[in-house]
C-alpha cells in the first residue's frame, strides 16, 4: 500500500530543517515567495437529521507561517442570515474548539470531540442545536475518533485507543525498533459513553482492531470491519463482524477476498452493505457495492460491471442506497435500488467531492437533503447544502481566492484494450506561439484518481507546476479508481509495465496538439507515484529530469522492509518468497544501468510504508552509475511529511531541480 499523499498533506511556514543530504545537487535556499492566498478549507461535514442544521469543521490555510486554529461550526439552514456560529468549549479564560461532529437521532443534539484540561486530551462532548455551554461526557485517556449515536440515542460510539505509543495509521512515523524486535501493537476498540449518565463503555474485544463500525437500526448490534493486530498491516485482511451490544458475543459473518469498507444497515437490520475491491490503500475506498445477511452468507454485488469506483454509501431507504463515485477524473453521487440493481446518477461533475477522508457529505433523514463541500481546479472549496445535485452554497469564505495557475482539461486516449482518462493542466499565462516544459506526475495508490481540487497551498501539488509556467500531466492509468473494478486491476502482476504504455501514450497525446517541448520532459511523483518516477526513467531516456518522493526501488528487498507487507499480496499473487520473478520483473534496481536522467529522491526517515532503505538504494544505484543524483532524507517524518518547514523544504529543492535541468 503506498498513500496517494499528492492530495493530502498542506504547505506550512518554513524552518531551518534538520535533515540528512547525500549526493551532488543544489543546496535548499531560503525561498522569497510573494504573499499567499488565504484559503478555507472544510471537513467533517454533518447535516442534522431534519435537514435545518449543519454543522463543520474549517480551517484557513496558505503557504506561509499562518495557519488559524480549526473552527467548528453550526449554521441554522433556516436563518436568512446565513451566519454561523463558533462552538467553542470554555476553560477558564481559554476557548478551544472542537471537531467530529455528530448529531443525535432527533437532531436536538450535537456531539463532538475538544481538547480538555492541560493535557489537551480528547473528549466527548454534547450540546443543543441552539447552543449554550457544551456538557462533557467522557474522562478518558487515549485517541477517540469516530463518533456515532446509537439510533435510539442513548449512546454514542466511538473508536478508541488507550494510550497509543504513535499516531495510529500508517502513514505517521514508525522510528525503527532496537532490541528484541517483536509485535507491540496498540488496538483500536469500539467504546460507547451513555449520555445520560456519561459511563463509559469497552464493546469490542482486545484482541481486535476495529477500523470503521456501524449501529444497528435498533441499536442492539454493531456491524465492524476489522482484524487482530497489527491494524496497520491488517487491514488488508480485514472481516466483517457483528457484536451484540447485550451479550458481547462477536461473530465474523464474512471473510472476504477483498479489501472492504464503509458498513451500512440496511433499515430492517437484516442486511449490511458495504464496498469492497482491490484498494491498496486505508481509507482510500474504491470498489463495487456488495450486500450480505446481517447473520452472514454469500456477498451479494449490487453494481457489477460499473464503470466507476464507489467510494461512499449510505442506506436511507429500503429500496435506496445513495452513494458517492469516482469516475472518468471526476465525482458522481448516484441511487441504487437494491432489490433490482437499477442504478440512476443523480448529480456528476468535474470536481472533488472528498466523501471518505475528511467526510465531507453528510445525507438528512429523509435520504434527499444533503450537505457537502464542492471544489474544482477553477473554484476553492466552499460549503453546499439541498436537494442532491439543486444545491445552494452556503459559504463564502474563499469569495476572495482566485487561482494562480493555468487552465484544466481533460484529456482521454487509447493504450492497449483501455481508454485511458487524464488531466493536463496549462501553464499560468498560457501564451499558444510559446513551447514549454512538461512534467508527468504519476498519482500514489496505485488505486487513487486524480480528481480536480483547488489546492494552492499544498505540498507535491500539481498546480505549483503550473504556476511556474509549466504544462502539468496528471494521468488515470490501469490500476486506477474511475473506470471500474476490472481497470483497477489493470496492473495485477504488472505494476509499471502497463501502468507506464498508458502514460507514455498520454504524453504522446499531449504532444501531438500542443507547444510542449519534447526536450523539456520531467517527472514526479509521491509514494506509488514515487515508484513509477524511478521505474519511469529506468525504462525511458524521454525525461530529462526526476524528483522520486517516497519510493520503492527494489519490490524484493521492500517486502521485508515495510510495515504494511499485506497489501502486496492482492497485487502479486504471493509473497516474495514464493514467487521473486513477478517482484523482479518490476523493479527499478534492475534496471538501474539504463538510468540517464537527473533524479532527485526525497523521503521521510521512519516511512514504514516506503522505507528510507529503498531510496537509498535507488540514489546509491545511481550514484554509482554516475547519474546526478541527491538524496535527503527528513529527520523524523513518516509517509506523511508533517512538519512545515519539511514540506517547503522538498518544494523548494523540487522546484530548483527542475529550474536547472529543464531550464525557467
């Protein structure tokens, strides 16, 4: 599994940082930046039941050293005014805000997590949709996320981890074990707090990590995907459970052959939806739509053959499921009738609607009225409320924000048996009698989608090309999500083969049509993306510069590096051990001798997902081949850059490996 992290991690201030640097190449700089676009950013989206409330989490963001305090907010849909208010917990003379916000089945209250006392520790909250001072309902120590009531709005669910050593996920940072190197592994269990009385409650076993959960419709049994520790690596193994809320008893009702997410009760409570494919990714949901038995049985796939990828569902109605899709580069939301399969799109567009990480779509009762934040290349995110697809935007706090790069397109191509989706954005201040540089950004996953997203201030993303005055590449090739289960598994036992025609083929397109300048080719990419820049310039002398994030270098070594090995199984057929050739085939360092092209490698320094050692290995191959190279491995990071003055530093030295390589 390797995050498609292009989408997901912000620019912040720059620090002097501390770093490790080998090789030849240009020394990072202090950059002199003009002042940035402030942009809201939205998340944790929450429509009340009755469709007359919503509340939200937004933060301001740019590419400097200020970043607001995330607010949460609630907004009456029924004021004409339109304004809302701050939730914000009193201590004292301090006021913090909170976040993951869920309301209760009569839509009177609104629950969600803050920062209390000194140690800042999480807690429940809850407070009435008029507001007045929020009641704190837990004393727990640990990590809670993942709020949900009981539908007869006695409790509320959450995931908890009782004093974790780390940030859970695999993204965040693994330093490397000394001594005994054995499993100590945390793990994540289902709790509820009564609402009533504020007790709290362990429901899931200790044994088993629970990665998402859903009530019943009369609230006596909880429906979760999980698996035994560890969660990180797990999750790719990962079984649909019941647990009885009155016996404790824990039954696997489904032990699938894929990877699955999103739990959804059918109304009556006799069946659970859910959507399950290859997904290589935690969180990163694509697949088709499948129903079993609430008691178990044979799955059931209620969309087979659907040229997209669900990513998100709920099930408001019997005889409806809504759910959100990615397909063809862009967004749909779309009914699905379960009894006969009838599916009918209710809204699709060229955006980014964010369904899964950040839960930007929450559904009223009444399975029509939702809530949702909307954005685009051309338009910043912004909060929509409505009917599904008739919505009003109901924010304007990016009124003033207006983008700093060129226009998008979408482009679609033929490679082999596929027709194969992309966008290509246009240099700032297009000029058509000009030729410019081009850089080729291989998305991560591999299951992930480029989707149009305004994100001006965000670290690895494209549009920071395109504001520089270059023409920017952003392929779908096979193995990604848009087109449906069977191109996702487009590059099963192939990765970079098939993966690279598609791409090769893309920027083919591109030339046929536009003043790119062959000569000027570069590219880059994080993660999956990271990979295919290493495998891309082992195979082709067509690029003239490289910047490898976060890479895998040598698929043999990598599988007893990482810390997440479960998710190369689907994708290879078997592990390592049992058949090398298929890692070997599509491997970089074996290749590494037909390398020409100038590469920079930048990585994190516990990355359990995509181990340092793999660049190193890269870089030292190059190296010795005498190919400029460098290589900077960041102090402390994980898969996920976190630290500001990190992710501007890896700009920076990007932007100026470019500059000397392909020219300003």
């Amino acid at each position: 599994m390797v995050r498609a992290l292009v989408s997901a991690v912000l620019i912040g201030f720059l620090l002097v940082p501390r770093m490790v640097s080998c090789g030849e190449g240009p020394a990072a700089k202090t950059p002199s930046q003009p002042s940035p676009q402030r942009v809201h950013y939205y998340s944790q989206v929450s429509i009340s039941p009755d469709g007359q409330f919503v509340a939200w989490n937004q933060v301001e963001r740019g590419d400097d050293s200020h970043t607001s305090e995330p607010e949460l907010c609630l907004a009456d849909l029924r004021s004409s005014s339109g304004q809302p208010k701050r939730i914000l917990v009193r201590e004292g003379k301090t006021r913090k805000a909170g976040h993951g916000a869920a309301w209760s089945p009569d839509g009177k209250q609104l629950a969600f997590l803050c920062g209390a006392g000194k140690s800042g520790q999480h807690q429940i909250f809850v407070i009435g949709r008029s507001a007045g001072q929020p009641k704190q309902l837990t004393h727990l120590t640990g990590a809670i996320s993942n709020l949900r009531w009981s539908p007869d709005g006695k409790s509320i669910g959450h995931l908890f981890i009782e004093n974790p050593s780390r940030a859970a996920g695999p993204t965040s940072a693994v330093p490397t074990q000394t001594g005994v190197v054995g499993e100590k592994s945390f793990v994540q269990r289902i709790g509820t707090v009564e609402v009533a009385s504020g007790q709290a409650h362990k429901v899931s076993p200790p044994d088993l990590y629970v990665y998402e959960y859903a009530w019943s419709p009369d609230s006596q049994t909880l429906a979760a995907i999980a698996a035994h520790p560890p969660g990180d690596d797990n999750w790719y193994l990962a079984q649909l459970f019941t647990l009885s809320i009155q016996s404790g008893v824990v039954s696997s009702i489904l032990k699938p052959s894929m990877q699955i997410a999103e739990p959804c009760w059918s109304p009556d409570g006799k069946s659970i939806a859910f959507i399950g494919g290859l997904m290589s990714d935690e969180g990163f949901t694509g697949g088709d739509i499948f129903c079993v038995p609430a008691t178990g049985g044979t799955p059931r796939n209620l969309t087979p053959g659907v040229k997209a990828s669900p990513a998100w569902l709920t099930w408001p109605a019997s005889n409806r499921i809504l759910f959100t899709e990615q397909i063809d580069g862009g967004s749909g939301i779309c009914a699905l009738d379960p009894t006969d399969g009838h599916l009918a799109t209710l809204w699709k567009g060229d955006e980014t609607i964010e369904a899964q990480l950040r839960n930007t779509i929450s559904v009223a009762a009444d399975g029509k009225t939702s809530a949702l934040v909307r954005q685009s290349f051309e338009r910043p995110p912004e909060l929509w409320t409505g009917a599904i697809g008739s919505w009003t935007q109901r924010t304007q706090a990016n009124g003033h924000v207006t983008p700093e790069w060129g226009k998008a397109r979408s482009l679609h191509w033929k490679s082999d048996n596929w027709t194969v989706q992309g966008w290509l954005l246009y240099p700032k201040d297009y000029d058509e009698n000009r030729r410019y540089p081009m850089i080729v950004m291989p998305h991560g996953g591999p299951a992930g989608q480029y989707q149009p997203s305004f994100a001006g201030a965000r670290f690895f993303h494209p549009t920071t090309f395109s504001s520089r005055g270059a023409f920017v590449f952003l392929p779908n090739p096979r193995g990604s999500y848009g087109q449906g289960e069977e191109f996702t598994r487009g590059n099963v036992r192939d990765f970079g083969h098939g993966d690279l025609r598609d791409i090769l083929a893309g920027v083919d397109e591109v030339l046929k049509t536009l003043p790119v300048d062959k000569n000027r080719l570069g590219v880059a990419g994080w993660s999956y993306g990271g990979y295919m820049t290493m495998w891309t310039v082992t195979q082709t002398d067509r690029f003239h510069a490289a910047v490898a994030g976060a890479g895998i270098a040598n698929w043999q070594s990598y599988y007893g590096e990482n810390g997440i090995d479960q998710w190369m199984i689907p994708y290879f057929g078997a592990s390592v051990y049992d058949d090398p050739a298929v890692y070997a085939k599509s491997s970089p360092i074996n290749f590494i001798k037909q390398v020409k092209t100038p590469t920079l490698i930048v990585v994190g320094e516990y990355d359990q997902e995509c181990p340092a050692a793999q660049s190193r290995e890269f870089w030292h191959g190059l190296k010795t081949c005498g190919v400029p190279t460098e290589l900077v491995v960041y102090a402390g990071e994980g898969h996920f850059i976190a630290k500001p003055e990190h992710q501007r530093d890896i700009t920076k030295r990007m932007m100026d490996w470019f500059d000397k390589y392909l020219g300003k």
